[in-house]
C-alpha cells in the first residue's frame, strides 16, 4: 500500500511538473550543446574565475562569489582526494589473494557517501551563488514535494 501511495504521488508530481519539463529539457540541451568542452577541473575553474571577474555586479557580490567559489574549490578537492583515495583501496582489496565482501561493500558504500556529499556541495554553492545574486531561488510547491518525495524516500 505504502509502494503505491508513493507511486500515486510521484506520478502525480512529475504530471504536474512535466508542463514545463519538456521545454527546459529542449533549451538546457541546446545550451549543452553550444558549450565548449570543459577538460578538466581547472577549465572549469578558470571559467568561474572569468566569468565572475567579467560580469557587472558590483565588487561586494564579485567578493562574496569569489569567496564562495575558493571555499568550494577546496571542498571539492578534499572530496576528490577522497575518492581516489577509497578507489585505490577498492581496486587493491579487489586484486588481492584474499577477498574480503564486506570490506569491498564498505569502501563502496564510503565512496556513494563522498559522491553524495560532493553533488550536495555542489547544490548548496548553487543556491548560495543564487541568492547572492538576487535570484529567486524558491521552489514551485509541485517540483518541491517532488523532491521532498524522492529525497525522503532515498534516505529510508
């Protein structure tokens, strides 16, 4: 019953929200497709350093997403170095003589962790950048039970 009360919901949800879905799905990837390849993690920071150097806003804003973008930098360097370091573990738990289950599980349940906390990082710069540049970051209340929905049901 509960499976299907949920199904109902997210159904009902994605309808609700599916209006609208379809043009931004088109424009988001029109603009995937006319942006230039990024190579690296340095690409991408130089960009965000160029972009923020080159906009309008005044020197306030520049320092508060300047600061917002250093700070996240470095998260996401700790959260990479992490990474490589638990796939360096996986790979050699993987190859040795003596395999170990639930150790293998654990470092890839630690890995899902790291990934999870990158993207969450990732997603609160977003809304930080967004509200510090004014944007009306305030979710529709169809696309916000949606997420809730989901999110809620991911951490069950």
């Amino acid at each position: 019953m509960k499976t299907v009360l949920w199904s109902s919901l997210l159904a009902i949800g994605f309808l609700m929200a599916g209006c609208t879905q379809k043009e931004v799905v088109k424009d988001l990837d029109v603009k995937e497709s006319q942006t230039s390849s990024i190579k690296g993690a340095g690409d991408l920071q130089s960009e965000a350093a160029d972009l923020i150097t080159r906009s309008n806003l005044s020197a306030d804003k520049k320092a508060q997403l300047t600061t917002l973008r250093l700070a996240t930098e470095k998260q996401l360097e700790a959260y990479r170095d992490e990474s490589l370091r638990l796939r360096s573990l996986l790979i050699k738990d993987v190859m040795a003589p003596t395999y170990n289950r639930a150790e293998v599980g654990l470092i890839k349940s630690r890995m899902s962790k790291v990934e999870r906390q990158r993207l969450a990082t990732i997603f609160d710069t977003v809304d930080k950048a967004n509200t510090i540049l004014g944007h009306d970051v305030s979710i529709p209340e169809n696309e916000r039970m949606v997420h809730e929905m989901l999110y809620l049901h991911e951490l069950r």
